[in-house]
C-alpha cells in the first residue's frame, strides 16, 4: 500500500512538473506582442485589431494597428467551416474584402508584418472574427440551411 501512494504522489509531482513547463496552447498567446532589439533599439511587433461584417455574400475585414516607422502590411488567414487556416492575402490597406462568398461560416486572423533592415518579422495572430453567409448558425459549430 505505501508503495502504490509513493508512487501515485510521484505520478502527481511528474504531471504538476509537466504542466509548470508547458502552460497554455497556440490560443493562450494570441494578442500578446512580441519584442525585438534592432540595432540597440526595442522594437514591439503588435498583433493587429481584427473586425469583420458582412453585406449580401461579401465579407469586409477591418484591421487596425499601431503605427510604425517598420510597419509593411497584414497577412491575412482564412478558414471556412471547420477546416484548418490558410493564408488569404498580403494587404496593406487596413480594410479588405472577401466577396462573393457561397453559404458557410468564415473565419479570419491577420498578424502584422514589419520590415527592418530588408527583413520581415511577424507579430503574433489577431483574435479570430467570424462571420455567417446565408446559414443559420447555432451552437456546436451545427449549420442549417436557411428557410
């Protein structure tokens, strides 16, 4: 009996450590910005502002950040339904559209591209803005078709 408690105390400290080491997921560090030292210069790589709305089937994705001296333009990533990400397009006008759009949900993240010195640097991704064409959307990510 001492054993099996030895050992389950030993399994508790070994997941606790574990947990300590890695805390959070890819969601846990989205709007939180990055430093860099460039030159003797602190450079803070800000993770845009993202909101979208739509009109008919046409989506607008309005970005907004900071301004800076390094700033080149946003990327933006596109994922419908409950599929993965993937990229959409390079804008560097705050405010992008997406139109035409078949009935489903979109979502979008965008991060900021800097660029010092002839070299790209990414902030992190913005919270994700979704929004629904044509479809009734209810919770559990189930979609009916509309009436």
């Amino acid at each position: 009996m001492k054993n099996a408690t030895t050992f389950m105390r030993l399994g508790l400290i070994l997941t606790l450590s574990f947990s300590l080491i890695y805390c959070g997921s890819e969601e846990a560090t989205r709007g939180v910005n990055i430093n860099i030292t460039h030159n003797g210069e602190e450079i803070e790589l800000i993770a845009p502002t993202i909101d979208t709305s739509k009109s008919g089937n046409d989506v607008t994705i309005n970005l907004e950040v900071e301004a800076s001296d390094y700033f080149s333009h946003f990327e933006i990533e596109k994922k419908i339904g409950t599929f993965a990400y993937e990229f959409f397009v390079d804008a560097s006008d705050p405010a992008t559209q997406d139109m035409d759009l078949a009935d489903g949900t979109y979502k979008y993240r965008a991060r900021t591209v800097y660029l010092i010195d002839d070299e790209y640097h990414f902030s992190e991704y913005s919270e994700e803005s979704a929004e629904t064409i044509g479809l009734i959307s209810v919770p559990g990510d189930v979609e009916f078709g509309t009436l």
